[in-house]
C-alpha cells in the first residue's frame, strides 16, 4: 500500500467528523473478531457439526483478512479510498447479517469469510484517508487517536459478546454490526477521496499464492486432530510451506521486472524487518490461541456460561489498555525498545502464573486465582506492543513505510490465525483423555514456547 502525503492548502472543514466514520469502522472490524471468540462454543452448539468448527469460526475471518490486507490497500490506491472503503463496509454488513442468518457451520464458516474480505478491505484506507485530511499536529492528533479506540474496543468486545450471547443469542454478536455499519455507510459523504499519485500495479499471481500456501498450512493444522492426522495432512502443510517460498521467489522476480510486488523486497536488505515479521508472528501466534483455549477451558470444561468465559477475559482486557496507554505516555519515551522485553517477561511471568494455577485447581470449580495471572499477562501484553511497533519500522525508509506497515499488519492477523488452529487443536488432541485443565495447560506451553522463541527473534530486531 502506497500512502501519498498531502498538505492542504485549508483545513478540511469535516475532518473530525469524518475522523469519526472511520474509527467507528475500526473498532466494528476489532469487535467483530473479539465477540466471535467468546461466543464460539455457543455457536458449535447450537449449529453443530466437528468440533474445529469452533476454530473456523474465528480462522475464517482472520486468514482472509491477514492475505488480502495488501490488496485491499492496492485497491483503495487505485480505485480510490473511499470508495473500497465503502465497498467494505457494505460487504461487511451483509455478511455480517448473513451469519446471523446462517443455519449451519458450513454457511456461517463461508459467511466469516466473506467478513475477513471486507475488513481487509476497510482496514487499509484508514491510514490514507486521515493523511488526505488532516496536516501537520492535526494529523498527528488523529493518528494517535486510533489506538485507544483499538484498546477500548478489545476491552469491550469479549464482554459485549459474552453479553449479547447469554442475554439473547450468539446471532445477535452479528446482528449488532449492522446498526453501526449503516452509519459509518450514512455519514461517508463527509470522508475525502483520495487515491495514490501513482498507484502501484495489482499482483493477482502473488495473492493467489499467498492464499493457496496459507490456506494450505492452515486447514490441516484446524482438521488434522478430528481427522487422525492421515498423510494427506502432512502432506498439504509441507505442499503450503513450498508454495510459500514459490509466492517468495514469485515476488523477488515481479520487482527485479520494474512491477509492483506486494512484499518490497528492499524490506528484507538487513535482520531488523524479518526478525521483526518472525516476532509479530510469534507473538500474535501466543496471545490469540490463549484466548481461544481460556475461553473452551471454561465452557467446555467446567461447563460454565458464555458471560463467564467473557468476564474471565477482563482482567487481561482491561490491564492491556492500562499498560499500553502507561507505556505510551511514560515508559517507551523515557526506555525506549527496552520496554518491549520488559512486556515479554511480564506475559510470560503471567503464563507459568496461570499454568500454575490451572495445575493446583479443582475439576470442575472455578480457578478464582486465575484472574491475577491473566492480569498481569495482559499487562505485559500491553507493554510490549507499544514498543515492537515502533522499533520494528524504525529501520524501514519513508517510501517503505506503507509496504512495512501493512505487511506487518498481515502477519499480526496470519499469526493470530496460526495460534489459533496450533493451540487449538493441542487443546482438542488432550481433552478426551486427560481432561479440560490438562488440555489448557498444554495448550499454554506451547504459547510459552512461542514466547521464548518471540524472545529470541525479538533479540535480533536490535543488532
């Protein structure tokens, strides 16, 4: 994605009202995403159909944001931001609808697609539409603002899931979409169209190879467990790793060719960037399995409700926001990148806390203690990605930027998308024969190996 700086001769005059549309369109994407994951277990449920459909629920909508995230920003370059960020925005109120509607797992799973698409759609313009309207303080005011939006929406979200579930049904956690979706749509007319001065060529042989590689490392991994890990899962995970490479190979020679590649490979000149996407990788790996295998520990396991699974989550939820703003404001100014590994010890002090406890716990109660652990991995949680973000583009030049950003943006979503059929199905693989509070420690081990791992890579961001 290519981001044109503007500098406006006069203020745009609806520039914070159109400031507005768009982070009600963000936090609708980051609420979505969050409500699914409490509400999983309900939908499986009551729709029915293999247990990894609880993962799909979820995998279904991150795979396809994290691969088109590129496209979607190529799109808005040459069609115009508005104008893709309305298309999205519309597609996703109507999948959204649609999996409210869905009458079984196989329709829901395509209708979480189709929402995966659209967000990957309006996430990307974000970024673009702001520098078409603001300039100078302004615009550093009105990119600051995104991230308390984003933290307050993953506080919110798990909760208003686990809400809207128990009150009324997991169909309203789609349902609610909707309102907010038809305002950003009524009040786009205020947004500013703005398309790139020369926009960069579309690449539809690399995002055919993005998605066939993911989508082959990915399916075996969620249908591996409930199938017997029979050969063909094997495989198709090593078929995707060598498309992979061939998407890599792929780009290398679409930019020694004068076109418009969607990795710039000028990116990986040195270890900081790569290390950097291993890290966020890593990272998002951990934290989105943990949430998916916290929230079947307590449903699955002590058969708890989905309001339970949802205030579980708060503690983490609520000293993320806290470390993130405190990290923000004093921390990351004062320490610098320093605060980075400060927040991974933190988030893995609170997984052996939290492991310790799943082992001294009853089956069948409630792990009261279990709370503080998931504050304090929170809290770390939050320390860490204030300063990652940061120190990972602080060796990328200007002209990178825009290819940087949304290349790490797409990791962030595919290591989500990994965490959550790796920790998944590790929690699955353990259940039947040692019990939920078995399965959830495992599943946590394994998040603290890709931690100790995320360390490591980390290391090298700095060298």
């Amino acid at each position: 994605m290519r981001v044109e700086e503007k500098a406006p001769a006069r203020a745009y005059r609806w520039r914070w009202a159109a400031l507005a549309t768009l982070l009600a369109a963000e936090a609708m994407n980051l609420l979505d995403a969050t409500v699914v994951q409490v509400a999983a277990p309900v939908m499986h449920r009551d729709l029915g159909g293999a247990r990894s459909g609880i993962q799909w629920f979820s995998a279904a909508y991150t795979l396809p944001f994290a691969v088109l995230l590129i496209t979607g920003g190529r799109l808005g370059d040459r069609c115009g931001r508005r104008r893709v960020f309305t298309a999205g925005v519309a597609g996703f109120a109507l999948a959204s609808l649609c999996c409210a509607l869905a009458p079984g797992a196989g329709t829901l799973i395509a209708a979480r697609a189709v929402q995966g698409a659209a967000a990957a759609m309006v996430i990307p313009q974000t970024l673009g539409l702001i520098r078409a309207m603001f300039d100078g303080p302004e615009m550093a005011r009105a990119l600051g603002s995104i991230g308390p939006v984003m933290g307050l929406s993953a506080v919110c979200g798990p909760v208003l899931g686990a809400f809207l579930t128990d009150a009324l049904s997991w169909r309203a956690a789609f349902l609610v979409n909707i309102p907010p979706a038809l305002a950003v749509l009524g009040t786009v007319p205020l947004l500013r169209e703005d398309r790139a001065a020369r926009p960069p060529r579309m690449d539809p042989t690399g995002t055919a190879l993005a998605i066939l590689g993911t989508g082959l490392v990915v399916y075996p991994l969620i249908q591996g467990d409930t199938a017997g890990w029979p050969p063909w899962t094997w495989a198709a995970m090593a078929g995707g790793l060598a498309v992979l490479v061939l998407f890599g190979l792929h780009q290398l020679r679409t930019a020694r060719r004068g076109r418009d590649p969607l990795v710039e490979p000028s990116l990986f000149r040195d270890r900081g960037f790569p290390a950097a996407l291993a890290t966020s990788t890593l990272f998002f790996a951990a934290v989105n399995g943990l949430m998916t295998v916290i929230v079947l520990q307590i449903q699955l396991g002590l058969g708890r409700g989905v309001l339970s699974a949802g205030l579980t989550l708060l503690p983490w939820s609520c000293a993320l926001a806290a470390s993130s703003w405190f990290a923000g404001t004093t921390l990351v100014p004062r320490y610098g990148r320093r605060v980075m590994f400060a927040g991974l010890g933190c988030l893995l002090a609170g997984l052996l806390a939290a492991i310790a406890v799943y082992r001294a716990a009853e089956p069948g109660s409630y792990p009261w203690p279990l709370l503080a652990a998931l504050a304090v991995a929170g809290a770390g949680n939050g320390l860490f990605t204030v300063p990652f973000f940061t120190a990972a583009l602080a060796r990328v030049r200007p002209h990178e930027t825009g290819s940087a950003a949304g290349l790490l943006n797409a990791v962030q979503q595919f290591g989500g998308t990994l965490g959550i059929a790796l920790l998944g199905t590790a929690f699955f693989h353990v259940l039947p024969g040692a019990g939920a509070l078995a399965a959830v420690q495992a599943a946590f081990w394994i998040a603290v190996a890709l931690l100790a791992a995320g360390t490591a890579t980390a290391a090298l961001m700095r060298r």
